[in-house]
C-alpha cells in the first residue's frame, strides 16, 4: 500500500435516547457521540464509519437533529468522511435521516458501490428484518471497482456472535469479491473475531442503554498497511453507573443499614441501582430512599427489591405471549361504539395483505359499496343524549337537557317533550344514532298541524303518503350519520 489507513469504527450511538426520563441523560448520549468524532479529528483518521443506530427513533427530535448536524460538521471541516448506514432504530419506510446529511454533504450513505480510499473499498448493507435475511439479493455487488482491501458494514446480530440471526460465512461467500474485514452494529458489546480470513468485530455502543452493559464503552480502530489489517479498541468516558447492594435482616435497623449503607459511597452525578436483598418481612418506604439519594445529589435513583422482584427485570428480556393481538384488538374498537365506516376503515388499514400504497384505493372500493347499501331517503334522526349508548329503541330512557325556571340546565326524560304517539314516526335503525330535541319539535308541530279543525280535508291517498312521510320540510343529510 502507498500509506497506512486507519478508519474509526463506532455505532449504536442512539442518540435522542432519553434514558430514565432524565434530560441529562438524553444529553449524555450526544455528548458521548461528540466525544468519539474528537477523537477521530485528535488521531487525524481516514475516515469514520458508524455502523447504524445513529439515532434511538425514526422520529428524532428537531433538537437532535440540530445536534447530530453540528458533530457531523466538526469532521466536515477537517475533510474526514463520515460514512454510515441505517439501523433498525431509525429506518423509515423511504427516505432516511442519513439521506438527508448526505445532501448536506457531511456523511455518506455506504451501499452495495464502494466508497474508495486509496486501496480500501468500503461497502454497506442496511438493517435488513430478520424475515428478510433468507431472502436477501446479492446480486448488486460486483467486483468492479473493488479494493485491495475490501470491508463490508452491516448492523446485525451475526453468527458466529451470540444471539447471531445471518451466518458471517453466508455473507462473505455471497459477495462476488474478497472480504477482510465485516464492521458490525447493533449488539453492544465489543466483540472480535475471525470467521476464515476475514475479520468480523463489533464496535460496542459509545453509552449504556441499560444497566446491563456494565463493561466500559468503546469504538474500534481499523489499521490497514502493509503488514495486514488491525483492529484495535479504545474506552469511551461515560457517566457511572452505581451498584449499591444492600442486604435487610432485622426490621427495626432497616433504615439505618440503609442510610450508613448508602454513605460509603460517592453518588453524586450517578445513576445509581439500590438493589435490595434478605429478609421479605422487613417494609421499607423506596420514597423515603429515593429523597435520601436525591440530597446526596445521585441524577438518577433505581430501586430495585430483590425480595419481591420488583425493578429486576427492567433491563433482562421478558418473554411475553398473546393468542392473538389482532383479535384483541377487534374487540376494543368493537368498545369504542365506532360507526360502521369507521370500521371498515379500520379494518382495511390494518389488513397486511393490502399494500399501503393500495390502501387508499381499498377504502373507496369497499365504501363505495357500504354506501350502495344506504337508504338515504330515511333520515337518520340525530339527538343529543346524555348517554350516546342510547338508541331509538330505548328511546322512552333517553334524558335531554332543558332549561328550568330559574335558568338552570336540568336533565329531564325525552318522552315528555314528544307526543304519546311519536313512536310511530320515528324509523327503527339498529346503530346508535339518536333524536333531537329539535326533531321532537318538528314531529309535533306536524302531528299538531294534523289535528287542526281548520285543515283543509285531503285526498286519502295523499294522506297516507304524508303519513309516512311526516317532515314535511326538506332535510338536510349528514353521510357520517349513515356510516
């Protein structure tokens, strides 16, 4: 090679990760993230490459954006690339936040066309879903324009690595070129290995994302001269994370085995774990505890009782099991008293077999249908019940609100503002739409008009027909109503 080539190797960074609900520690993050591009501008590194997760959400907030965008200028002005692909945690569906510092052109999004520097041709491949894996197409990988030294990026959990989903020899023996080295994001801690000739290592997360990841925090150093390929690593200064162990025996010294206890140790600045163990007869207020650390100034207080397992499994997995989450949630909307358009609605957005560029399609071919089987020259006669449960049917325990004498609004019974016979007048509808006061109005002052001595007498047959028409004013329809 004409010169030695050292590239930082980082990930996993989750920035905007508001960790125990505390600011300072969403800021920790961006501060550990800044810390790692100083020292790459410190040792003068060929380049950065960040192997996914830069960001804890696809929806990070405009301040973390702002901040990431000021970090990523300070290599922009020391002409070094920061080169990166998508984790899991901030993959959109189309256009990503890395495509959007590339167009501001302080990062570069890696692919299957190499990114060159001198001889080394750095790749990248995109979290791709677990489901996916068995399905993925190399085919855009050429050879052309490949390095003397070849890296690939990805952000997987990699066999031979724990918890390992997509087999390292699967992917080198895939690619249509040499593989040295495979720089890997996503599990947290720093691992190395090499799977044949090449290299695979995980660079480690630069803060901790539970109290799990005791180990310090790291970022991998790439060297590539004439000797080979290096890979070296170097701790991260992060805020500690305290354990304070604490074992209850006799129940009237409780308190003050914990308050000696937590004395023998400097808490200031530190998100502190109280783990609690012995006797299960012994009560103790945590509220009592956590005001004691919060004197001592710990930024953080996490009680965790070992007695009754309470705050132990904040950070181990928990297998969780549903018998069916589509069911479950069918009976809630089925709660929510939704219309019948709105359930249809509903359904087709949730349906995985249609398309999500097709969904809107779907609604309009499915509502159309729904409202072909409307009649809309039965009015749907609205009413403001106190209870929105209450339909026609039940309309005799339908409460309105009425004025009394003094002005006060009271709740007074529907049928006493309706003649006897208005039953009669009002269609059977099986949803809950409900009666208006002003419609009660309206069907008495027809019936009433009815009843006058002074009507004109009517054909019998014109008569039935008003009969069953009894509004004798044009109405206007509202189609939510109907659906």
């Amino acid at each position: 090679m004409e010169r030695e080539i050292r590239i930082l190797h980082t990930g996993d960074t989750h920035i905007g990760y508001r960790q125990y609900h505390s600011e300072v520690r969403r800021q920790d993050f961006i501060d550990a993230f800044s810390s790692v591009i100083d020292d790459a501008i410190d040792m003068k590194v060929d380049a950065v490459v960040h192997a996914g997760d830069l960001f804890d959400s696809r929806n990070p907030t405009l301040e973390d954006i702002l901040d990431t965008i000021k970090v990523l200028s300070k290599l922009k002005q020391q002409k070094i690339p920061f080169l990166s692909i998508v984790g899991n945690h901030e993959s959109k569906q189309h256009t990503q936040w890395l495509d959007l510092f590339e167009s501001m052109d302080i990062a570069s999004r890696l692919g299957t066309k190499p990114f060159l520097i001198d001889g080394v041709a750095i790749y990248g491949i995109d979290n791709v879903p677990r489901s996916k894996i068995p399905l993925y197409d190399y085919s855009d990988f050429t050879a052309e324009n490949c390095g003397e030294w070849n890296i690939l990026v990805m952000h997987q959990l990699m066999a031979p690595f724990p918890f390992g989903e997509w087999d390292c020899e699967d992917v080198i023996s895939s690619l249509p070129f040499d593989l040295h080295a495979i720089l890997l994001g996503d599990y947290h801690k720093h691992e190395k290995t090499k799977v044949g000739s090449t290299w695979a290592t995980y660079c480690g997360s630069t803060e901790r994302n539970s109290a799990s990841e005791s180990d310090p925090r790291t970022y991998n150093i790439i060297t590539i001269n004439d000797d080979g390929l290096d890979i070296s690593r170097r701790n991260i200064v992060t805020r500690d994370f305290l354990f304070i162990p604490v074992e209850l025996r006799e129940k009237d010294a409780a308190y003050e085995l914990i308050i000696n206890t937590i004395k023998g140790y400097d808490v200031a600045g530190k998100v502190v774990f109280l783990d609690i163990s012995g006797n299960s007869d012994v009560s103790i207020s945590y509220n009592e505890i956590e005001d004691l650390l919060a004197k001592q100034e710990a930024l953080v207080t996490r009680i965790r009782d070992m007695r009754h397992g309470e705050g132990v499994s904040e950070d181990m997995d928990v297998e969780v099991s549903f018998s069916d989450p589509d069911e479950a949630v069918k009976r809630e909307i089925k709660n929510m008293t939704l219309t019948s358009g709105g359930i249809l609605i509903d359904e087709v957005v949730r349906d995985s077999s249609v398309p999500k560029t097709k969904v809107d399609l779907e609604t309009e071919s499915k509502m159309g249908v729904l409202l072909s089987t409307i009649d809309f020259s039965v009015p749907v006669l609205n009413i403001g019940l106190r209870d929105s449960s209450q339909v026609v049917g039940e309309y005799g325990k339908a409460e309105i609100d009425v004025e009394d004498s003094h002005g006060e609004t009271i709740a007074e019974p529907a049928e006493n503002y309706a003649p006897d016979n208005i039953s009669k007048y009002i269609p059977e509808v099986q949803d809950t739409n409900m009666i208006t006061a002003s419609t009660i109005e309206s069907v008495s002052d027809d019936e009433t008009s009815k009843d006058s001595d002074d009507e004109t007498p009517e054909d019998p047959e014109k008569k039935s027909v008003d009969k069953e028409n009894v509004h004798a004013k044009p109405r206007q329809y509202n189609l939510g109503d109907y659906l």
